[in-house]
C-alpha cells in the first residue's frame, strides 16, 4: 500500500512538473512562439521605451530587453540584455560603446540613465527547466532505488554505494569529456557543474585533474573502476550514470555517432540492456528526431 501511495505521488510531481514548465512556456510566448521541446537560441524582444534614434534603414526603434534561451530539449540557462529593437521586423542592433553612448545621450537621442528593469521568476523557470526536469527524475529514480534497496541481502552500506557512486559519476564525466580526445576549460566547468547537480556536492579541482590524467594515463575510456559498479549500483543508478555521461555530451547542442557510441560502451560496461539504455537516451534524442521528421 505505501509502496503504490509514493508511486502515485511520484508520479503526481513529475505530471506537475512538465504542465507548470509547458505554462510557463507559454506564458513567455504569449501564446505562441516559445516552444517547450526546443533546440538551439530562442529570443524575445521587449520594448521598455521608445527613443528618436533610428536604424541603418531609418526604421524605427526602442530601447529593449532582449532575453535569450539556450536550449537541448529544454532549457539549459538563460541570459539578458538592453538592445536597441526595431519597433517592427524583429531585428535589433547593440547598445553603442561608452563614449558613442554619451554623446547620443547629451544629444538627446538615449536616455540618460538607460532603463533597467527585472525578469520574472517564470523567466528562469523556462531558461533552467532541462535542469528541473533532470531533478524531478532523480527524486523518482531515489524513491525507486529506495523502494528496490528494501529487503535487500547485499552488505554494501548506503555510505559506501555513495562514495562508490561518486566514484563512478566522476569517472563518467571524464571519460565523457576525453571522449573526443581533448579536454578544454569550458568542458571541465560543465563536468564540475554536472557532478554537483547529480551527486549534490562540489568536484575538486585537484581531484578532477587527477581523474583527467589517470583516465589518459590508463588508455581506457571506460575502465575497471566503471566496470566494477555493474554489481553495486541499482540498474536506476546505472542509468544514472549515463544520463550524466549524455549531459555533458549534449552541453555543445549537438550529439555525434562516435558520443553515441561512447555510451553504448558504458552502458555495457554496466551491464545495462538496451532497453535501459534507450529509456535514457530517448527523453534526449526522441524529440529532435520527432522534430526533424516533421
């Protein structure tokens, strides 16, 4: 009975999850033009205040805040900024630098200040809702695994799983980054960023290097310190650990055959089926081919 009650439940936060952030998508567009399940840059342009500057093409303008989201299915982040807008055609132009600002501005042709202005709470939902959707799986995927651990004749304690798991997320990450056979600093930050948002604690930075180069050092991308969580994760933190290899992967908006194939190696490495492994990539592969199919 209480396992069916915290199935429901899970299941109530999850359906509540994706109809808030689908409103709040909607929302954002006004009723149209912002789509939930997305890929690439999607920007909205708001006019705050009309100036007597014009364009190249002596259209009219405003000044405007320009919100940008980065999107892989949902939203990864969001960014904004004062624009100089086109009243009508959508295109827009930078604010001028410091000293061509003054001097519109002691014309008379900028307001002097600029106008600030804030963004809504729903503006970060929409920009950070990949993020969202990832945690509410991971409290579903902790329920499971809490559900499954019960009763259980193993002697692995929950300490050592996650110091095993962490282990194993870490050495994911990095195999994951190595596996086009670079490493860059921008990667590193989103192998930092990834690991504290799975494993809910900060990755070192002498620790991540160490990994980096014992990773190099032993010449393969998946070893036997991935292999061996096979029989001391859950097939949930399993899957875990590959849907933390996809995010990394994804980070750039796109995903090559050769990535593809990189978590088919893990994913046997940890002895996942394919079946499993398709129930972690299709929430990010399934839409973009739904997408370029239509």
């Amino acid at each position: 009975m209480r396992r069916s009650a915290i199935f429901v439940l899970t299941g109530l936060c999850l359906t509540a999850v994706f109809t808030s952030l689908s409103t709040v998508a909607e929302a954002r567009s006004g009723g149209h033009g912002l789509p939930f399940f997305v890929f690439g840059q999607s920007d909205t342009i708001t006019c705050l205040e009309d100036v007597p500057i014009k364009g190249s093409g002596n259209e009219d303008l405003c000044l405007a805040k320009l919100n940008s989201y980065y999107m892989f299915i949902a939203g990864l982040g969001t960014s904004s900024k004062l624009v100089l807008a086109e009243k009508t055609g959508g295109g827009y132009y930078e604010i001028p630098a410091k000293e061509e600002l003054e001097r519109l501005q002691k014309a008379g042709l900028l307001p002097d200040p600029l106008p600030t202005y804030s963004r809504p709470i729903e503006d970060y939902l929409y920009g950070y809702s990949l993020w969202l959707l990832l945690a509410a799986l991971l409290v579903f995927g902790g329920i499971t695994r809490a559900i499954k651990g019960r009763g259980s004749s193993k002697a692995t304690t929950k300490a050592e799983a996650d110091v095993a798991f962490k282990a194993g997320l870490k050495r994911v990450l990095v195999s994951a980054m190595l596996s086009d056979g670079s490493v860059d600093e921008n990667e590193k930050n989103v192998v930092h960023d990834v690991y504290k948002r799975v494993s809910g604690t900060d990755l070192a930075q002498p620790d991540l290097d160490h990994c980096i180069a014992a990773t190099k050092n032993e010449g393969d991308l998946i070893g036997n310190e991935i292999r061996s969580l096979k029989t001391t994760l859950t097939s949930d933190g399993r899957k875990m650990l590959v849907s933390a290899a996809m995010m990394v992967l994804c980070a750039d908006g796109k995903i090559e055959a050769g990535e593809i194939a990189f978590l088919q190696d893990v994913a046997n490495a940890l002895a996942l089926s394919k079946a499993e492994l398709d129930e972690v990539l299709n929430p990010f592969l399934k839409p973009k081919t739904e997408a370029a199919g239509g």
